[in-house]
C-alpha cells in the first residue's frame, strides 16, 4: 500500500475519486487509461463484483501512477485478497470489531467507513486521521461535515454515497474534506459500449470541479 503522504499528494491534485464496479476484466485497462487520461489520480475499485481483484491489478500494472484501492473491504478476506492484488488503498463502508481487528495487522492508507459522531471519534482514536463518509447524502450531507468540522477540526473525511457533480463542490469547499468519491465517472452502460471517450470527458469535467472551476 501507499502512504498516506502520497495518497494526500495524489488527491490534492484531483480531489475526486471515481468508485467503479468493474464487472469485466477486460475493462480493467481502457478504463485506467481513460480515467488517467482525464487527469484523476487515484480509484476505487468495489469488491462487488467477481473481476474486482483481477480488475484491481491490471488497472495498477495499466497506469503505475494512479493510485487504485479496494472498496467495500468488510472481512479480513477483502483485507487479504485486496493487498495481493496490489491494492494502494482500502476503504471500508464501515467497521465491525473483527474488521478493526484486520486493519490494525496492516500499514499504509485505510479510510475506515464512519456516519456518525461517535464513529468518527473512535476511529480517530485507532489513529485513523482520514475516514470515509457513508453514506454521505444519507447520513447528513455537506451540512454535518461542516458541523463537524469546528468541534472536530484534527479529522479528515472523504465522504461517499450520493455524491453528484452538483453537489461535490459544497463538499469540496469544507476545511475537513480532502476529496470525494463519485459512482458517476463510468457506468455499467459506458464501460459495456466501450465509450471510454465519455469517461474521459467526465474525468476532465471532475478534475475542474476538484479546482473549484
């Protein structure tokens, strides 16, 4: 896995994430190098899906300086699996205590899922600085980050679930945000079609709303 220097190095240049459920491997590649192309710098690969390992590794071996994490991490399998197949980063939607268990055998960057106030503290006091929102619209939005954001100012979050580009720049503008992670950038239909030029599209158009543009 990466640092978390260079994971924050890689985001502040493009502050959006694209989740991606990849149900083909052969999608692994173009897909990267679209994304890449558009100028993101870093993925996540959900581990819904029975290409996602493979899906992880080509994308990594396609593109080495885009970062690509496993999502959905919620075993100490995924934990497992996720790493050998050269995962960058994981995000988990949550954190059950055997999860916890998993994640504390590991170094490198893990953005454990968190919706609540209480959640937020505890992971912190694990000594994850950095956490998932999730689900983000659900859970209170834009409106309770901020909230957090005066009692809480030492965490960090990357919120998830719901994130649209109309709505990622109010995300974007809040001092305890240090990116966004969005299901828009590729879609089942793009990737089936091979319409890896729209991706493309979407990534630059994601970069701009990353620069506030």
């Amino acid at each position: 896995m990466k640092t978390m220097t260079a994971f924050r190095a890689a985001i502040e240049k493009a502050p959006i994430v694209p989740v991606l459920t990849v149900y083909e491997a052969d999608h692994a590649e173009p897909l990267a190098e679209a994304l890449a192309k558009g100028g993101l710098t870093a993925v996540e690969v959900t581990l819904r899906t029975p290409a996602a390992l493979d899906v992880i590794r080509i994308m990594g071996e396609a593109q080495p300086d885009l970062l690509v994490g496993a999502g959905t991490i919620i075993s100490e399998g995924d934990v497992d699996a996720a790493l050998k197949a050269g995962s960058d980063f994981l995000v988990t939607p949550g954190t059950s205590p055997l999860l916890l268990d998993a994640l504390g055998n590991h170094d490198g960057v893990i953005l454990p899922g968190v919706s609540t106030t209480s959640e937020a503290m505890a992971r912190f006091d694990e000594g994850y600085g950095v956490m998932k929102f999730f689900p983000a619209e659900a859970a209170g939005g834009a409106n309770f980050l901020k909230s957090l954001s005066g009692p809480l100012p030492h965490m960090d979050f990357m919120p998830t679930g719901g994130i649209t580009p109309q709505n990622a720049g109010d995300y974007l503008s809040l001092p305890n945000v240090i990116a966004v992670g969005g299901s828009w950038l590729a879609t089942k239909d793009e990737m089936a079609k091979g319409d890896w030029a729209a991706i493309v599209e979407k990534a630059k158009d994601a970069v701009r709303i990353g620069r506030g543009a």
